[in-house]
C-alpha cells in the first residue's frame, strides 16, 4: 500500500514596526488550510509594537536691571529775606520682568498605538497532521522627557531724594520739600514644565 506523500507547508509572518503617535491598528491575517493528510502546518506570527518619544529643551535667561533716580541734591543759598523754595516731584520706577521657559508636551496612547488585530488560522486538516500555530504580540512606550532651565537676574537700583542744602541766607523763610521716591521690581521666574497626555 502506498502512503500519500507527506505535504509540509509553513507559514510565517514577522511584523515590525514603530508606531507614529495615534497610529492606527494594522491587520494581520495568517492562514494554513485544506491541507492532505499526513501534513505538517506551522504558522507563526510575531508583532512588536514600539513607540518613543524624546525632547530636550535647554534655556538659559539672563535679565540685567539698572535704575537710577534722584531728585536730591537742591541747594538755597546767599539769599535775603523772602521765602524762597524748592519743590521737587515724586520719583515713582516700576519695571516687571517675567522669564517663561520652554516646555514638553507629548500625547501618546497607553500603548503607542491601538493594538493589532492579529489572526492565526490552520484548519481543516486531514488526519496525522502535526499543526502549530504561534502568535507574539508586544507593545513598548518610551517616552523621555529633558529640561534643563538656567536663569540669572541681576539688579541695580538707586533712588536718591536727599542731599539738600539750605545755607547763606538772611532773614528769610527758605524751604526745600522733595517728593516721595519710590522703585518698585517685580521678577517672575518660572521654569520649563513636562507634560505627558
């Protein structure tokens, strides 16, 4: 008696990919069928399933503030009766600085992507057959995020509404009368954030 010759079939699918953020689930189909009797049948399916992400912001901010102001230094001299007077104004500086650095933002899906809709089949065989079907299926997210942030602020600031002189004068009422010196600095440093959606 003559035994039907053996039939050896193998089927394999190797997928490999790196997935785009919000990608979408690719398919796979893998299928071993209507083979003879006495047949060998392997079907094998491999997916791997990988997304990184990188950023790097480096920021260095360097503010130098100088102010100077003064309504001082007013003399009343060699006078004779009379009132004579000075009146300066109000020195008033405000300067507000504000350093915002850079930052990371990065949306990805728990699992870079949606996850492939994988299917293996071997059906419909004859007797004696030896059928092996493998299916791997991995996902990896990798997200790396850097910020590095260097900020200086140098500030010099002098107000001056003094050194004022009243001499030499004779029967008289002299006055000096300066105004309010005010400076007032407002400096906000915020540095680079990470934020992973």
């Amino acid at each position: 008696m003559r035994l039907p010759t053996a039939l050896l079939t193998l089927a394999a699918a190797l997928v490999f990919f790196v997935s785009p953020v919000l990608a979408e689930a690719p398919q796979i189909d893998t299928t071993i069928e209507d083979n003879g009797a006495g047949s060998f049948n392997a079907a094998s399916t491999v997916v791997v399933d990988k997304t990184k992400v990188g950023q790097t912001n480096v920021t260095n901010t360097q503010t130098a503030i100088f102010i100077e102001q003064e309504s001082g230094d007013n003399k009343i001299s060699g006078t004779t009766g009379g009132s004579p007077s000075i009146e300066s104004g109000k020195l008033k500086t405000e300067v507000t600085v504000s350093n915002l650095t850079g930052y990371n933002q990065a949306e990805v899906d728990p699992c870079g992507c949606p996850q492939p809709d994988v299917t293996t089949e071997i059906k419909n065989n004859g007797v004696w057959s030896k059928n092996f079907a493998f299916t791997y299926v991995k996902s990896k997210t990798k997200v790396e995020q850097t910020n590095v942030t260097n900020i200086g602020n140098v500030l010099g600031l002098e107000s001056d509404s003094g050194d004022n002189k009243i001499y030499g004068t004779t029967n008289g009422n002299p006055s000096i009368k300066t105004g309010k010196s005010k400076v007032q600095v407002t400096i906000t440093n915020q540095s680079g954030a990470n934020y992973l959606l």
